[in-house]
C-alpha cells in the first residue's frame, strides 16, 4: 500500500517559512496551516512509540497471504496470515510489537507472535499466581503423560495420573482434544519446564455440576444422559461427568432379568429424576415412569378366577412367576400346579419363556402381587374319584412302589392307593409280602378321604376274615389242633385251622415247675402236629393264645373221669395216684 505523505521540519520552520504579509488570509493558507498542525501532532505521537512495545492495533486489510494492521504511524505493519489461528475481520484489534518503526522501505515492522508470546506469558504467570485454569491442546502422548500445547508455542506436561478422574483406559481418546488444566509448576533450570493438572480442574468442575445438579432439579424432572455401564442390578448412567443409577427395576414396570436388554452402553437417553439423596449425593433415575403404572388398571381388566394367559418369566424352587402383560407379574406356587402329581421341582413341568393358561386365585394391589393357578384350568378329578372307585370295588393295578409300610397301587396316572401291610393279610405278619414294583395284583378299595387325596386298599378284604368264624367256633378253654409255624425264644407259634397263627409261651409247654421250659421248648420242631388249648382270643387284635399244659391237664381230667365211671367200686377207694398208675401200666403194655 501506498505510504501516507509526511511533511518534514519543525512546526516553527514551517511557520516561517510559510509567513507572509499580515495581510495574507486566504483560504488556502488556512488549509495549509491545518495540514502542519495535525503533522506536528502526529510526530509527536510517533515519537511516544518505542521499539519492543506492546501496542493495540487495527485490522484495515486481509488478503490472501497478508493481514494489514493500522498501528497509527505513517505505515501500516504487515502480518502473515498463518500468525492467526482465525482468519481475522476488517476492524479487529490486534495485539503487536512494535520491531522497527521504520525499514530501509519505510515501512513499520511489528510482529503478533511477539505480541502472543508476551501476552501469553503474562496470562499464565497471573493464572499459575491465581490458581486460575488454562486452556490447551493435548498433541501427543510421551512417556508417563501427554504433551499439551498450551498456545503460543509453548508446551506443558502433563502426568497420566491427573490426566481424568477415572484410569484411562485408552489414553489416545484425549489426543487432538481441548482440555482445561491447573498450572502445577512453572519453573526454569535451564528450559523451561511446565506441568499441568486436569484432573483437579475436572474434579472441581464435577462438584459445581453435581451441586447445581441436586440444588436446582427437582423430582420429577426430564434429563438427558449416557448410559455409561452396567451391574446386575441397572446401569450407571452419565449424566456429564457424575453419575445417576438407572435400577434394573425402574427400567420397566415389567419382568427385567437383563439390563443389557433395555439400554445400550454408549446409548443417549432420556429419563426422568425419581429420587435424590444429597447427603449420599446419589441420583436414581427411570424409564418407565414415562408409563402408567399397570397396577392402577389391573381391577378394570382382570378378576379372581378369571382364566388368562402368561409367560414363565423365572423359575424358583417353590414355583414360577407368570407375566400376564409388561408390569403385571403372578406367581404360580409349586402346590397349584397339579391336581396329581406331586411336583419336586417346577422345571419338571415348565420352562422359562413358556406361554401357559392359569387361574387369578387372588391379588393384593398394594403389594403388586397376584397368586395364580395352573391345575386349576384342567378339571379336578379328585372330584369324581368315588365314584370311578366306590369302597368295595375291586381292581387289579400294578404296584408302583413298596416301602417297609406296604406298597403303593396305581389306579390311574397321578393317582395311587396305598395298601397297607397290615391289610394284605388277615392272618400272617410280614413287611412287604413279597410284592414288587410293576407287579398286578387285586385289591379292593377300602377307604377314600378326597380332603387329604388318600385312598386306602386292601388285599385281605377280598376274603372273609378268618378271626371271625375262629371267635365263634373257638372259645377261650377249647382244644384246637395244629401244625408248628414258628419256634421263638420265648415259645412257638401254633398254627391252627383258618390259617391262624398263636403263641405257645414256653411257660405253657411244661406240667409243672420242676420242668425246664428251655429244655421242653427245644423237644419241638417246625411242622410237628399238637394239640393245645385256647387261652385268650383277641380277634380285633388277631391275636390269640394257646397252652399245651392246660391241654394234657384237660386230657388228664378226662381219662379220669372215664376210669372212675369204668369202675364198679362202690366201697372202694380211688385216688389220682392209683389212677396215674394204671395210667402208666396201660401205656407199658
């Protein structure tokens, strides 16, 4: 550009060179002296400007390569364009140093890196003073930290330890980024040295979000945030540098097994503030809470012993949760699933996912719970059960188990009898009879208690109870006849006619004291025909005694009786004695 047209010599000089008559008033003298004043001022300003100053410029031109400053002398200062990280505008201050005030050109030199360079290192000094924070550029990353461009050409250090608040995990995501820091040390030995702190900057930013956060946000309030990670029980969400916890159970009014199902880390969502806690500074956050809850509605729409359907959500030892809609979750109890079987484990019936029919047995709408029913939408068949099997009916089953206490009959699928040991036999004692599982045998149905499904069987039922024609053909002081079934320790068993077992106590076997039972009991053996006596009969008991010495005493009598009436002795005398020896004789003979 064109330099601007300066007179030279003093104002003094000009004024008397330029003087004339007094006369001479014209206008173009007037002019002339106008043009000298305003010279005059203007070399007296340039000679206020020094070499190195700072002085405060203006944008007049901008081309392609060059940035032209009005710096208020003669000429005006050019500036590569590449000085500026902005491409200036016509009018913008400048900040330069004055280098020359004149060239062997003429023209002014000035510099805005200079100027940059001074200015900068006056503003960190004061912010390294004030504890102020400073902006940079983070380059690259160097041994133990990153590099940060601090403007100006000048870098600083900084440590990865206060790099963030949190470890970084990949430390290249901050390269090529703007960050905020605290002047740690500025100081020389040699070169200079700069170490830089964000983390504090961070921290202290976090504090004055997180309390504007609690102090101006109500309950109830709509946030924007990041879903940032998840546990087991939600995902912790960012809501710009602090964290609000989304639970797994403010996700949906529904069943959520699955954060991961709902939210998506990284993902931008929105979602309301349901609950603030200043004092532990934590921040619940939810999703359905945009969503009735299903609750208030469940009266319209479902009713106690109304037939719906559902989805197996979980499965626990004592039986299975049923969704019937998103929020609306029943449980089955183990107990309601079969009208039959016995279910161990609730696997064995169902699955999760699975789409099942039950019934609303009830529901409490202020606990949220519904108990639902899966054996009632089948028909109960403990309802019709007298009268498929009537007391007195006779079957034949298989047998399904046998314990020490009988066996269990299978009467049809999820229903069994139980035959009791003591019912398979009137008259013998033994623990299972020989019975195995699969086996068919008949029994007759002798009892049934629909209240607590019990259905007792018999197989002695199916005939006549021998203890009854025995009570009435065989009174206590009447001779039997029978076969040895059983030698015990402390006698034998007799069995007599009807299959009938009773007990002969050693005591019983010998005619008097001076005999020893021990040695009477071991002249017998199993098989050996007797005659014995009925002592006692029990027949509700089934028990019954028997006496071999009350059965020789019996004998006894009777041969006497017999003897005395044989004899024609009216004047004779006869004793037990006289009577025994004839006995005896007979028997030699």
């Amino acid at each position: 550009m064109a330099q601007k047209e300066v007179r030279t010599g003093t104002a003094a000089e000009r004024a008397k060179a330029g003087a004339g008559s007094p006369s001479d008033t014209s206008p173009a003298k007037d002019t002339e002296n106008i043009q000298i004043q305003l010279q005059e001022e203007y070399l007296k300003s340039l000679e206020q400007l020094e070499e190195g100053q700072l002085i405060e410029g203006k944008v007049i031109q901008v081309t392609s390569d060059q940035v032209f400053i009005d710096v208020g002398y003669k000429s005006e200062g050019k500036i590569p364009i590449s000085e500026f990280s902005e491409i200036p505008n016509i009018g913008d201050p400048v900040s330069v140093i004055l280098i020359a005030k004149e060239n062997k050109y003429g023209e002014v030199i000035v510099s805005k890196q200079k100027a940059d360079a001074k200015l900068f290192w006056k503003n960190l000094r004061q912010a390294f003073a004030d504890k102020k924070a400073v902006e940079g550029k983070v380059e690259k990353q160097v041994k133990g930290g990153f590099d940060v461009n601090l403007g100006a050409g000048v870098h600083a250090f900084l440590p990865v330890s206060q790099a963030d608040v949190q470890k970084l995990d990949k430390p290249e995501k901050i390269l090529n980024t703007k960050i905020k820091v605290y002047v740690e040390r500025l100081y020389s030995d040699g070169k200079i040295n700069i170490v830089v702190n964000r983390r504090k900057f961070m921290e202290e930013d976090l504090d004055r979000k997180r309390t504007d956060f609690y102090e101006n946000t109500p309950i109830g309030t709509d946030v924007n945030g990041v879903v940032k990670s998840f546990t087991s029980f939600g995902a912790f969400i960012d809501l710009g540098g602090f964290d609000g916890l989304l639970h797994i159970n403010d996700m949906s009014w529904g069943h959520v097994t699955r954060p991961k199902d709902f939210v998506k880390k990284g993902q931008e969502i929105k979602l309301k503030v349901i609950r603030i806690d200043r004092q532990e500074k934590r921040i619940n956050l939810s999703l359905k809470h945009y969503s009735d809850d299903p609750w208030v509605h469940f009266e319209e729409k479902y009713h106690v012993n109304d037939i719906v359907k559902g989805k197996v959500t979980k499965l626990t030892d004592f039986g299975a949760f049923i969704e019937l809609e998103e929020g609306i979750e029943g449980l089955a109890h183990i107990s309601e699933f079969s009208w039959l079987k016995k279910v161990q484990k609730p696997q064995d019936m169902l699955k999760s996912a699975d789409m099942v029919e039950c019934m609303i047995l009830g529901y409490d709408l202020q606990a949220g719970r519904v108990s639902l029913g899966l054996k009632q939408v089948q028909d109960n068949p403990w309802e019709s059960i007298e009268e498929k099997y009537p007391v007195g009916a006779r079957i034949k089953r298989k047998v399904v188990k046998v314990t020490n206490a009988g066996a269990f009959v299978e009467l049809e699928e999820g229903i069994d009898g139980f035959l009791h040991a003591d019912d398979m036999s009137w008259t013998r004692k033994s623990k299972n009879y020989g019975l195995q599982a699969g086996q068919e045998i008949e029994v007759m149905v002798i009892s049934i208690d629909t209240d607590s499904r019990n259905i007792k069987l018999g197989v002695k039922q199916l005939s006549e109870d021998p203890w009854k024609d025995f009570n009435e053909n065989y009174k206590p002081g009447s001779p039997v006849e029978g076969e040895i079934a059983s030698i015990t320790d402390f006698g034998l068993f007799l069995r007599v006619p009807g299959g009938i077992e009773g007990l002969i106590h050693k005591t019983n076997l010998i005619e008097n004291r001076e005999e020893d039972p021990e040695e009477a009991l071991k002249k017998y053996k199993v098989g050996d025909k007797l005659k014995a006596i009925v002592l006692e009969v029990h027949s509700d008991k089934q028990k019954v005694a028997f006496s071999l010495r009350d059965y020789q005493k019996k004998v006894q009598r009777e041969e006497i009786s017999r003897f005395m009436s044989s004899e024609e002795s009216s004047d004779s005398t006869y004793t037990l004695g006289s009577v025994l020896k004839s006995k005896n004789s007979k028997q030699e003979n």
